[in-house]
C-alpha cells in the first residue's frame, strides 16, 4: 500500500475519532505507536486543530514567596480530638496516624489515652493528632507558621533537621513504635542480583542500576523518610568521607542521568510494583508486610532506623511537656507495643542502623544537592495544560490559578515552561522558553488572565501542548519532556483519549494530571487515571483547599 493511500485511511480515522468518547478500556490494553508513527501521527493531527497564541502579560507585582505555596495546616485532618483540661496537638507521622488499619497505630493509642481518665495536677489530659507526613511537619514550622505541642517523625533525622532551622527541639523519646526503612527487590530479581552482587546494600545497589543490571526508584526526599533516608544513604556510598563533597554529587548527578523520576508518594511505588513495573525500590518494612501484593519481594533494611522518636518544644508550657511525658509513657506501656507489633511494628529490633555522618544542617544540604541534581543535569521542558471550561467556575479556576503562581516558586529556572488553556478552543497562553526571571513573570501574568469558555476539549489542547514540547526540544536536543494536565471534568470536545494515547505511549512523554474533586470510580477520574498511567506518571486528586501543596511537592520532584 501507497504511503499517500495509508496517510489517506489515516486521516479518515482520525477524523472519524473527532467528537467521541472513550470506549471501553482494560488497564493494560493500550495501543502504542513507535516512536516516529507517533511523531507522523501527532504532525497529523496538529494540522487538523487551531491554537490562537494570546498575548503575552508581564506580571511585575506577583509575590512567589514559599510560605504563599503552603495551604491551611487544616488540610493536613486532625483524626483524634481531645478534649481535656490540658490537650497537646502531636503532629504524627502518616503511618501512624491514619484511621483506618494496618496505619492506626497513633491514632488508636491516642483513643485509647484519652478514655483512660488521666490527670496532671488534678487536670485531664487529652491529646489530639494531625496526620501529616514527616517532612510537611518540618516545610509548616520554618516556612509557615504552624507550632504544634508534639512532633512524631518517622526518624531523628527531622528532629535534626528542625533543630538546625533554628527551633528549640526537646526530645522526649528516642522510640515510640520501631520500624527500618529498606530495599525491596522482586524475588526474582533478588536471585539474579545476589548471583552477581552477592549483598543487597545501597552501594551494590547502585553499582548494579550504574550497570544497568537493576532498576531502582525512590521517594521524594523533601516530604518522604524512606526517600531521605536512601537519598543520604546514597550519598554516603558515593563518597563515604563526605556525603556532601564535590564527588558524591558528580556521582549522584551521573546517577540520576538513568534512573526513573522520583516517586511523588510511597503508594505511587507500591502501585507500580504491584503492577510488576518496577522490581527494585525503597519502602518501610511496616508498609512492606502490610501490602500482601508485595509478598514476592524480598526486603532488606538499609540507612538508619525509623523509631519514631518524639519531639516537644521549647515554645510549648511545662504543664503540655509533662503531659507529653505522660502520652509517651502510655504509649510505651505492654498494652499499646502489643498492638503496635499487630500493626506491624517492631519487626527488626536486631538491626543496627547505618549512620551516614550528618546532622539537621548536613541533612538540609542533602535536600538541595538532589534537587540541583535529580534531573541527571537534563533540562525539563514542560507544559501546563489548563482546565477554563464552564465548570471550572468559581472557586476550582482561582484555585488553579493561586496555586500555579505561588508553587511556581518551586520550578527551577534552568527548565524551560510554556501554557496552554482549553474548553472549547485552545489557546497558547505563553510559548516555551526558560523559566528565568522574566518567563516566570510572564507566566504568572498569563495565568492570572486566564478566563471561562465553554466545553472541555482536553485532548485537543495535549496534542497543541505535545507539538509545542517537540519543537522546543529541537533547540534543546538533551531536555526531557514532561506534561501536566489540570482538570476538574470530563472530555467532552475534540478528540477523544482512545485517539490520543497511542501518541502519548510513542512520545514517552510523562503526563501528571491533576484533578480536582474528583470522585471514585467517575469518567473523569478513569480517564485522567488512564492518560497519567500511559507513561507510569501520576494521577493527583486534589481539592481547592489542598491543590497548592500537591502542585508544590509534584514540582519540588518533577522540576
């Protein structure tokens, strides 16, 4: 068949995908183009669309300062409410402090606490407890203004690291539940891998991804304990005299050069590895033996220990730190460790925890070396793809907007950024070009004139998006392209997903999407599920309240 004849078929195709919907879809199903028929194909397609380019707006005014990209302490639930004479806020870590099992350990103890009747000085203490990860806990108190009465991390290395940004930190216990953070490899490749590596270690490990014989993802640093914990452990293992020296971070730029993106959370990963996409990883072993998909992996603790150490301050009465005291020794009582080993704590108390010669300031320096370097020295060329259809109306688009601005503090200037807005029309509201000074102001200015339309053409304005990513990259041959998509509905315009995902799988173009208030199981959440998962990215459901901490930690990771 003719090149001219199968071009013709092609076209009638395409435009017979023009205003459908999504059929019927099996994960796991999706048709791929090669690379260069999705090139042909997307060249097709942009042909057959329109994108007006707006005029560009240089906003001089806007403030980007970091503490504006923090949303209400709110959004973070308080899951147990005392309501005692004397009652202490403890900040917990996510594993604990969840309400629903095997991650309730905090939270039941803490009900338990607060029905046992006990006093302090003839006063009833209660306690109360916000789930909130370790590392938001240390972003909200020197960058924001949160102060609680007690602070619950995974590790020490928090209490260190909040010590060092100046507040006056008062241990009052070194463990309240153990657990080890560690290295899960898929059983097979365990086998393989100990054939030739003979120890599962971070630095075998990362000699073998170096060789490309492995694989191996980690979570984000800046809010994940695991991921801090592996990142310094890495270090360490590339320069084992000084984690933060000139050579350890050569070798963890040379590194990041192959391996995958970061995981923005922990169930990001173990969604992956359930799936059988990814064969080595870091996890705590508590959330490893609680996830019975993960049951032919084989874990190995590395790094230092995850205890869960307890922290009160030097703002906070003596009358709360003794209460404090109180809830820590109850917390230590036969009767709340048995349930903590229920709920899968307490596994490995043999294991010795492998120090890697840093304190709070070292472990702060850590965060900066990886986010100068966990783009492997490539540049990010990237495009927001804007949601200003009708129901998008009120508080969702000045959600979208506050957030983009204040986390665009987050992107850094060595990465190249351009948007496109849709509904029925899509629009290029500003062209990619390096995210310095001047761009950033341009951005900020095009996002607060973005305005309402119509319809929902989603598709439509990927593909614009797409064809603008790959023109940038023939004057920036070594960039990596990545694409987020802000959305609070379904596709109901243009080309519909079924014609676009097998240009998306081609390009290998990662699409983070983000939703906003999407429900379980609806068109929206499926299809923005299945256009993140074409390229193993993220699906984030956000609300209006807590879109500005997404969008900041997906940045902090992705840019």
């Amino acid at each position: 068949m003719s090149k001219k004849i199968l071009s013709t078929i092609l076209a009638v195709v395409m435009t017979a995908g023009l205003f459908t919907g999504c059929s019927e879809y099996e994960e796991g199903e999706e048709e791929i183009y090669s690379y260069d028929e999705a090139i042909a194909e997307l060249e097709a397609f942009n042909k057959k669309l329109s994108a007006d380019t707006r005029s560009l707006k240089l906003d001089i005014y806007s403030d980007n300062t970091t503490s504006s990209a923090l949303a209400s302490i709110d959004t973070f639930p308080i899951v147990v409410k005392g309501n005692g004479n004397i009652n202490i806020e403890i900040a917990a870590a996510t594993e604990m402090s969840k309400e629903k099992a095997p991650d309730d350990w905090l939270t039941t103890v803490a009900k338990n606490f607060n029905n046992a009747g006990i006093t302090y000085d003839g006063k009833s203490v209660t306690v109360s407890v916000r789930k909130i990860t370790s590392g938001e806990v240390l972003t909200y108190m020197t960058e924001g203004d949160y102060k609680p009465d007690v602070y619950a991390p995974s590790s020490w290395a928090w209490g260190e690291m909040l010590d060092a940004s100046g507040v006056d930190v008062i241990k009052i216990a070194d463990r309240i539940a153990g657990n080890t953070a560690g290295i899960l490899m898929q059983k097979e490749t365990y086998d393989e891998y100990i054939a030739k590596y003979k120890e599962v270690s971070v630095d075998k490990v990362l000699e073998a991804a170096l060789a490309g014989d492995l694989t191996f993802a980690y979570t984000n640093p800046y809010t994940s304990s695991t991921g801090l914990n592996i990142l310094t452990s890495m270090l360490h293992a590339f320069d084992p005299s000084d984690p933060l020296s000139q050579t350890a971070q050569s070798k963890l730029l040379e590194y990041q050069k192959t391996s995958p993106p970061v995981a923005y959370t922990t169930s990001e990963l173990q969604s992956s590895a359930a799936k059988g996409l990814i064969k080595a990883m870091v996890m705590e072993e508590q959330a490893y033996i609680n996830t019975p998909e993960l049951k032919n992996y084989v874990y190995t603790p590395v790094g230092i220990r995850h205890d869960h150490p307890v922290y009160t301050f030097g703002y906070v009465s003596s009358e709360k730190q003794e209460a404090a005291k109180l809830f820590v020794e109850y917390c230590l009582s036969d009767e709340s460790q048995k349930l903590a080993d229920q709920k899968g704590f307490n596994r490995r108390d043999e294991y010795k925890e492998q120090p890697v010669g840093l304190d709070g300031l070292g472990y702060l320096s850590a965060q900066k070396i990886w986010k100068t370097n966990k783009n492997g020295g490539q540049p990010i060329i990237a495009v927001f793809v804007a949601d200003v259809s009708g129901s998008m109306a009120g508080e969702p688009i000045n959600a979208m907007k506050s957030a983009l601005i204040a986390s665009s503090s987050y992107i850094g200037s060595d990465n190249y950024v351009g948007l496109v807005s849709f509904a029925d029309e899509v629009h290029i509201d500003l062209p990619i070009e390096s995210f310095d000074e001047e761009q950033r102001a341009y951005f900020t200015g095009a996002v607060k004139a973005l305005d309402l339309e119509g319809s929902t053409a989603t598709y439509n304005a990927v593909l614009v998006a797409l064809k603008m990513m790959l023109d940038k990259q023939a004057e920036v041959p070594n960039a990596k392209l990545m694409l987020f998509v802000l959305s609070d509905g379904d596709q109901n315009r243009g080309y519909s997903l079924d014609r676009v995902a097998p240009i998306i799988g081609g390009l290998k173009v990662p699409v983070y999407s983000i939703g906003y208030n999407l429900n379980d199981g609806s068109r929206a959440t499926s299809e923005l599920k299945r256009l993140s998962n074409i390229n193993e990215a993220s699906l984030i459901n956000a609300s209006s309240e807590d879109l500005v901490n997404h969008l900041r930690n997906l940045f902090n990771t992705q840019l």
